[in-house]
C-alpha cells in the first residue's frame, strides 16, 4: 500500500516533517495564501503540486473542514478510489466544536489518544465510533519520541513560552479561551523568578495578524523566536496552557508545565494533561510555587 500525507494548514508542517520519515508515505504541504492572510492553503496552490493521486491507495489529511482546497483535494481522491483518513492535528477545548468531524469523505478520523473517544461518548452519548472517531496512535509523536530525547545536561537553560493568542481576534471563535492573557502571566512570572525566557509565537498567526487581517496583541518583555518544532528541544522548560506543544514537549521528555485556562463551550474540559497525567497543570494562584 502507498499513502499520501496532506498538510493545509501551518501548523499541521509538523505531521508533514514528520511523516517524511515513513518509507510508505509521500507528504505534500499546501502553502498557505500569505496575501490574503489565510491559514489555510488555496486551490491554486495545491494544483501547483502536481500530486499524481492514482499513484496512491490511501490520504492521510490533516485538517477536516471545508476550505475549498480540502474539499477540492477530497474529491481528487474520490475520483481516484483514494479512501481518506482524516488526522486530529491540535487539542480541542470541546467535543461539540468537533461533533461534526470527519467530513463525509473521511472513512475515519484518527485522534489523540483514548481520552477524546471516552469524552465523545461522555458529551454525545454516543460511542465514538458511531462518528468513525477511532485512536490508533499518532505518528508525528512516534517521531518526536524516537528522534528527539532531551538531554538534561545539554539545553540552554531557558524557559520557552508557546503563544496561544486570543482565538476570537485569530479566526473569528466565538468561545475562545483565555490563554494570551496566560501567555503574560508566564512572561510576568519568569521575569520576577529570574528565569530568562523565549516565546514561540503559533505557526498560524506568526506575523501576528489574525485571519480577516486585524493585527494582533504583541506580547512584550520576552525574546520571539520562530523556531521549528523539534528546536524546542534545546530549552530547558516548555510552558503553556492548551497548547498541542506541550504534549509534543512531553513526549520528546522535555520538562512541561500547564497553566489552567477556560472558555464558555458548555462541555469544556481541560485536556488529557490534567491533574496527575502527563504534564503538571497549575493554576494563577500556585504557579510561582
């Protein structure tokens, strides 16, 4: 069997970069329209990759909407009896801003781990699988794992902070969650410990300009640096609140912190991090400590 890797979105380079490792997959990434201050790669972009569908028996997407491009991309496969297996690339806060994921082209769609599939059926009622949600690992963090072990004794000894900006001003969501003002907290916290601290601003919105083009809260008092994933590596903490990095932090071995963050979603639920899993989760009160 030979598959097809397709990223539309900038955060999703990371599942591409990363399938690049996997002998049985050809990866494509689809460039974002930076004109018009799009996340989301255009039709005429991914055309620019000639991607030779009937060469292929299987499209693992990571991204699940109906962005022209995907659907223009889904339908390529169908034509091509290419079946689609649509890919979790970041934590959801809810499970209802997710219900209705995979789209009909999807036979599919693999997520995080466990927890999302038993917080499908606690919110739905509903067994997962009944949405074809089904968690058979992700191979992104396959690779992180097997590539990238942090080395206690050689990192530069500095906090990096990952950015999650205010996602109502980024693209619109009605029911964002508090985290740029979490991004200031870590920033306040450090400099009054003294640790020396780095903040690495989200792939989608680096240029700090949301999707309809607004410009967006620069955090002040902290070195930007746009690095690829496997560089944070280097750093000796990883902070940050919902943030899908930290996870990718913890499985590269990388000390990891959580700061508590809410949004008005009625089922939201901190993600599989929480009280006692894989990465310590504080809140405003006990974080210094």
């Amino acid at each position: 069997m030979k598959a097809i890797a397709v990223g539309f979105i900038s955060n999703t380079i990371n599942h591409i970069r990363a399938l690049d490792h996997a002998s049985w997959c050809d990866t494509y990434f689809v460039e974002p329209d930076q004109k018009n201050n799009a996340n989301i790669g255009s039709i005429e972009k991914l055309e620019e990759l000639n991607i030779p569908y009937s060469n292929y028996d299987a499209a693992l997407i990571f991204a699940d909407g109906s962005a022209p491009a995907i659907k223009y991309f889904n339908e390529k496969c169908i034509v091509n009896d290419v079946t689609i297996y649509g890919n979790q690339h970041g934590f959801n806060k809810s499970i209802l801003q997710i219900k209705n994921t995979p789209n009909e082209y999807s036979k599919y769609w693999n997520c995080m781990g466990k927890y999302f599939l038993d917080r499908y059926a606690e919110v739905m009622n509903l067994p997962a699988l009944s949405r074809r949600w089904i968690s058979i690992g992700s191979l992104m963090h396959d690779y992180l794992y097997k590539y990238f072990r942090w080395d206690e004794k050689s990192n530069n000894g500095k906090a990096l902070i990952i950015h999650e900006p205010d996602l109502h001003k980024c693209e619109g969501d009605k029911y964002p969650h508090d985290s740029e003002n979490i991004t200031k907290i870590f920033i306040e916290k450090f400099k009054d410990l003294e640790i020396e601290a780095d903040l690495k601003p989200h792939p989608n919105w680096k240029n700090f300009v949301g999707n309809s083009g607004e410009a967006l809260e620069r955090p002040e008092g902290v070195n930007i640096k746009d690095i690829q994933l496997e560089e944070i590596n280097n750093y000796a903490l990883i902070a940050g609140s919902r943030s899908t990095m930290l996870l990718d932090a913890a499985s590269m071995g990388i000390p990891t912190i959580a700061l508590e963050s809410s949004s008005n979603w009625p089922d939201d639920k901190y993600p599989p991090v929480e009280k006692g899993g894989l990465i310590p989760v504080y809140n405003k009160a006990n974080l210094k400590n």
